[in-house]
C-alpha cells in the first residue's frame, strides 16, 4: 500500500498549468510542476466581465500562469485564476520556468559528460542546494567566478571537472548601447588625428565589450555591451567625454547620436 502524499500548492501560489479541458462554465487544467495535478478555472476567473465564449480566452493544450485561489486538502480541490495575475508575476513565472528547464539541460549535459548515474545526478543537485537556491543559480556563479566557489562542497573531480566545462559555455544575458559618433578635423592630418584618438581610447580599455567600428567619414559607431543598461551607460560617458575632449582639444569638430539599443538574451 503506498503511503506517498500527493504535493499540494499554496493559496497565492503564482503556477505554470497547461489547459486540458474546456467546459462552458470553465476549464480544467494539469499543473506542470505538481505531477499533472488537476485544477479549475471557472469562467468568473478567466477575465473581467462577461465572457460568451471560454475558447475565446483558453485552448486546450496551450500553457497558462495561473493564481492558486482556493486549495481543498480533502477533496484535492484547487481553484486557479487567470485574471488576478498581473504582467509582472505572469514575467516573472515564465523566467522562473526558462531558468529552470535551462539548469535541467546543463544538468543533464554534466551527467553526460562525466557518465552519472541518476543516484550521482541526485547527490550533485542536493550538494548544489546546500550553498544555492537554485541548481541555475549555482551554474551562473560558477559561469561568473570559476569552479573554485563551490571547491567547499566536496564533489568529486571528476564532476567538478564536467561542471566547469558545461559552465564555461554559458552567454550570459546583456544588452548593447550604441550610437554615431560624427567627428571631423580641418587639419592636413586631420584623419590621422581621429585615427588616433580612437585608437587611444580602444587601446587604454582594452575591453572587448567596446567597439568602435567605421561608418564613413566622418562616422564611426561606438557600441558597448554590458550586463544591464546602467552598466553600459557607466562605461560609455567617460569613453565619450574623453573622445570629445581630445577632439575639441585639437580643433575637430564632434557630435554623437544615439542608436536603438538592444537587449541580447541569455543562452
């Protein structure tokens, strides 16, 4: 006789549900992340006001974020809500569920490089969450910092060995700020002063997250990468002033116009 208790989410609880019936009053729903555990989703849930027709909002098959309304231990009842989530919690879960389908993979790919057992697979993940809140987070440290931050965790070479290698090849997510920068110098070397001036500023950062590519004179594209927008935008004022005040130092002539700037997403 089996004695394992069925999981059970929280009244509040932000989950992932995937529509497997549709009824007029409602729709049932499995819950991804408990084992397929049936909910519903009545009609008065779905969206505000009056609703005709409840395919109109849900299909069977498709993926919700759903609100954990109402929890019956007894009965196994559990009441969702579309409605009452806001684009923020619905972002939020999504990200939640891409981190954590995105450390399944990594994790798989470490079991197979270092030939794990699921046992070995299972004494990794719960050595990880001794130190992490999550086995994604642990890959991104270890991605950031090298292996050495979980050297305290006492895991085999051999996995250590794997799991530096599958982390190494992590991108991390980033966005590009970029603009043209229009200079120009009436001297008769003119162009070789600008050479110079950009090569000064390239040379004195050396960082491959900041490039200066040519247009056509007199335009050059100044495009710098970071992990968020505040960074980038720290790392690029100092790099235009400087450029503006040895341009204007010696007599040329500068202006700088913003491009679109970008996100580039993790992978």
């Amino acid at each position: 006789m089996s004695t394992e208790i069925q999981e059970l989410p929280e009244r509040g609880e932000i989950v992932i549900a995937t529509v497997t019936k549709i009824m007029d009053h409602g729709a049932y729903v499995s819950l991804d992340e408990y084992d397929g555990l049936q909910g519903f989703l009545h009609v008065s849930e779905i969206a505000p006001g009056w609703i005709r027709s409840v395919r109109r909002f849900v299909k069977e098959g498709e993926k919700k974020v759903l609100l954990v309304k109402k929890v019956n231990p007894k009965r196994v009842d559990i009441d969702l809500s579309l409605k009452q989530v806001s684009k923020d919690q619905k972002k939020k879960k999504i990200l939640e569920v891409k981190r954590h389908e995105k450390a399944n993979t990594l994790l798989k790919n470490v079991q197979e490089k270092a030939k794990l057992s699921k046992e070995d697979v299972e004494k990794l993940e719960d050595s990880l969450y001794t130190k992490y809140d999550s086995i994604y987070d642990s890959f991104m440290d270890i991605a950031r910092n090298g292996i050495s931050v979980i050297s305290d965790l006492k895991i085999p070479k051999k996995i250590l060995s794997a799991l530096e290698e599958i982390s190494l090849k992590i991108k991390f997510p980033s966005v590009e700020i970029r603009g043209i920068l229009e200079i120009s110098n009436n001297k008769s070397d003119g162009v070789e002063i600008i050479k110079n001036t950009l090569l000064d500023v390239v040379k004195k950062d050396k960082d491959p997250n900041i490039q200066i590519t040519y247009v056509g004179a007199p335009k050059y594209r100044l495009a710098v990468k970071a992990p968020d927008f505040k960074s980038a935008e720290k790392i690029m004022k100092p790099i235009l002033e400087e450029i503006q005040r040895s341009t204007e130092k010696k007599k040329g002539t500068f202006k700088f116009t913003r491009e679109e700037s970008k996100k580039i997403r993790e992978s």
